[in-house]
C-alpha cells in the first residue's frame, strides 16, 4: 500500500506569533494550515504529580507530507492538542516527515 493512501487523519497545525500591543507583546495561537496526516500510537506512560494527581501522556508518530512544520509548532487533532516532540524526515521517500508527539491529559 502506497504511503499517500495511509494519510487519512485531517490535522491541523498551529503556530504561536508575537502580537506587539501597546500594554507590550502577547502572543497567540494561529492556524498555520490543515494537511492529511497518518497518525499512529508509539507508547503511552503515566506519571505523578503535585497534589497525588496523575498525569497520562500518550505518544505518537505522525507521517505528513514535507510542509514548513517546525519543532516549536503544535497540532490539532479531533479538539486535542499534540505538543511536537521531535521531527525527522522520512529516508525511504523523502517526501514526508516523521512527527513524534505528546498528547497529556490530566
């Protein structure tokens, strides 16, 4: 099966700029555009935190096709935000990019 046809998953990525303000700067998240993603599970854990609470976070591999994406970027996926962790390109087609990120609920 053709990589292209695994893209089934519609993500958005997003984008945080600097928004100069007479009170100073504030910054605020921007779509920076919707792509076709393959989107697959590579682990999950669950940690402790203040307060004997938990936090779980779910890690996943996501295959898009080569687009400006940066690491400080973040993506959203059916109303969930996914925190990039780190991207890679892909060295068997080097038309797309291996993106590994976090999805932490509380």
């Amino acid at each position: 099966m053709a990589l292209a046809s695994r893209l089934k998953n519609r993500i958005e990525i997003f984008r945080r700029e600097r928004i100069e303000g007479t009170l100073g700067d504030t910054y605020e998240d921007k779509s920076l555009k919707k792509v076709w993603a393959d989107i697959m599970p590579a682990g999950a854990g669950k940690k402790s935190q203040e307060a004997e609470t938990e936090r779980v976070e779910n890690k996943f591999k996501i295959i898009v096709r080569k687009t400006d994406i940066k690491h400080t970027d973040f993506i959203m996926f059916e109303g969930e935000k996914y925190e990039i962790e780190y991207i890679t390109r892909n060295f068997n087609d080097n038309s797309y990019l291996e993106i590994f990120a976090t999805l932490t609920r509380r």
